[in-house]
C-alpha cells in the first residue's frame, strides 16, 4: 500500500455516542460509522471529518494510488490517556498495512496536535482540515455561546472556578466570616489554576484508570494505592494542623512564612514518603506475583527515601537556627542531623543506581541469551 488517510477522532465521540468501536478501516466501514455518528448528534464534527478522509480516499483512488482509509479514536480523557491510545492504534495498523506515507484528516487544532505522534511512526505528505460552511443565522453569538458551554471541556474550565468561588463564599458568610472569604476563594481558584496548569488532570485520569484496572483484575495495588492516597491524606492534614497551630499561636508576622512552611514539610515528609513506597510495594508485589522481573521496580524506593531524608534534614536544620520555635533542638545537633541525611541519601542514591545499572543489563544480556 502506498498512502493511508487517517481521520482522528481525538475523544472518541465514535465510541461515546456512536458506540463505535476503532480502529474503522475501509471506506464502507467509514461511511457506516460517520452516519451513525451523524445519528447519535448531528453537530459533531468529526462526522464531517471522516467524509473528508472519504473524498480524499477516493480522488487519490482516482489518480490511481492505491490507499486506504483508516479512523483512530482515543478517550474521553484528553491528552495523556486518549494520545496513547491512538498511538497503539496506528502501530497495529502500520504491522497489517506496509504504507510508505500518509495524508492527516482533522476538524481543528486539537486533532492537530497528534501530528508529531503519527508523524514519528509514518511520514506524512499532507495535513487536511475540515471546515464546515454554516448557515449566517447559526454563526450568531447565543448559538456559538450554547455550543461552547455545551462542551464538557470548555465548561469545566469555566463554571468550576465560578462553582468554587460561590460555593466557597457563601460558607464563609454563614460561617460569619466573610474576612475569610477572600482568602478561600483565592487559594481554592489559584489550587485549581495549578491542577490545570500543570496537566494534573491528566495524571489523576490516568491513576483512576489504573485503580479500575487493578480493581476488576484484582491486583495488590488498588489496595496499596488507597492506602497511599490515604496516607497522603493524612500527610497533609498533619502537617496543616501543626501548622495552623504555630499559626494561631504566633501568626505569621511573628513566625515568617518560610518557618511556617519549613514546619509543615518537616512534619509531614515521612508521611508522604511512606505514601509512595507503599504504592511501589504494591506494584513490586503485583509485578512478582505475575512472574516478571521486579529488580528494576525496586530503585524508585531508594531514591525516594534518599528525597526524604534530605528534606527532613534540611527542614530540621532550618527550625533548629530559629529561634521563635522552642521545641526545635540546637543549631549543633540540627547541623549534625542535616550532614548525616546528606551522607545515608547518597548512599541510598547510589544503592538506587547501582540497581537500575544491573536490571538494564540484565535486558540487554537477556536477548542475546536467548539467540544463543
């Protein structure tokens, strides 16, 4: 084969109205899903992307290239989850069909940015949008506006902050303390600018999909990833309670926001750090219990507790040095606790290193045993 004309369907509205499994390969298999799809909700787009890919198909067809139309679907969860998806997809289609190029249907940017993914795996000659030609009367500000609410990712983005922001203040008004509201609605908006920012949501999408599959295929580490969460949980509301603590204690003007913050990784660094190894020793367990290498699995606890200690350390150094908190110990025995963290961290790391040096040439040995 020569040419594949891929069609992407990024959120998979294939499978979530349409009910349409992907990969669809062949122009009638195509044209049969784009109608149901079509069916379910007239106004999706990608319906008119994959009639693009088919006038595509055929006028290469026509010039006599031999090609082949082909339309990926990824998740409902956009990015990580639905990215890799589509990427698995398009390897086991490049095993069945040896296409030497390819021409990329999209309805807009967002598909777009699977580009570089398809374009790492099969050269592509062309990139094509659709755009639909509408009627003047729907192009008005309250359809554009229904619309774009209408989608889950524009609302999210939105009314959330709106919700919270609300939500927030009118807690605070019955709480008779509407000071506080400010403050609140600050840190609850700036949290959730932070989880957008930095593609949180994506992480959290891809660890709940991981706890549905360990839960239906009953592995350890649902259990030991509930229990981390929970322990993470705890983690935090110790260290905020003792902060608090110092807090109403002193203030802030009298303690200084890096004591504070200094307070609360100190109490609470064990914590989280016992929240991840019991994470790694559920995957370890899994990993074990399924007959596969674990040497590998196990560096990641070395490195954490190496983290750890050198948090702790310095935390214990710097609280030790001030002396607005009492029951912080001397800067000798602080210095000291801060030096010996240093030294078992570095020793752990090297441990960590030393393991993972070994489990990768263990891989590599592996293979050439095996030819043998």
């Amino acid at each position: 084969m020569q040419t594949l004309v891929i069609c992407i369907d990024r959120d998979d509205d294939l499978g979530e109205k349409a009910k349409v499994a992907t990969p669809i390969i062949g122009r009638d298999d195509n044209i049969s899903a784009a109608v149901k799809l079509a069916s379910a909700d007239p106004e999706d787009s990608d319906t008119n992307t994959i009639f693009g890919g088919i006038k595509v198909l055929d006028d290469l067809q026509a010039r006599g290239i031999d090609a082949e139309i082909v339309t990926f679907a990824g998740d409902k969860n956009i990015g990580v989850i639905s990215d890799q998806k589509i990427a698995r997809q398009l390897e086991d289609i490049l095993v069945k069909f040896d296409a030497e190029n390819a021409i990329f249907i999209s309805d807009g940017a967002e598909d777009e940015t699977l580009v570089p993914i398809v374009q790492s795996r099969i050269k592509i000659d062309s990139v094509k949008r659709i755009v639909v030609m509408q009627n003047a009367n729907l192009e008005s500000t309250y359809y554009i506006l229904k619309n774009a609410f209408n989608d889950p990712k524009i609302s999210q983005t939105f009314f959330v902050p709106l919700g919270l922001a609300s939500v927030i203040y009118a807690v605070f008004l019955l709480a008779n303390y509407p000071e506080g509201a400010i403050i609140g609605i600050l840190a609850a908006i700036g949290t959730y600018m932070l989880y957008r920012g930095f593609g949180l949501d994506d992480t959290f999408a891809m660890f709940g999909k991981n706890m549905k599959n360990s839960f239906y295929a009953g592995k350890m580490t649902f259990i030991t990833y509930t229990a981390a969460v929970l322990v993470g949980i705890i983690a935090t509301v110790h260290g905020a309670v003792t902060l608090w603590t110092y807090y109403i204690n002193g203030g802030i003007w009298y303690y200084g926001i890096l004591t504070l913050v200094t307070i609360f990784i100190n109490t609470s660094i064990w914590w989280y750090v016992a929240a991840v190894l019991i994470a790694n020793f559920g995957r370890v367990l899994d990993l074990r219990i399924s007959g596969k290498p674990v040497i590998s699995h196990t560096s990641p606890a070395f490195f954490v507790t190496s983290i750890g200690l050198l948090f702790w350390g310095a935390s214990t150094y710097l609280l030790s040095i001030s002396s607005i908190v009492s029951d912080a110990g001397v800067p000798d025995t602080g210095i000291q606790y801060f030096i010996y963290s240093i030294v078992v961290a570095v020793i752990l790391t090297l441990v960590g290193v030393k393991i993972s040096i070994d489990s990768r040439d263990i891989k590599v040995k592996t293979p050439k045993h095996n030819k043998k």
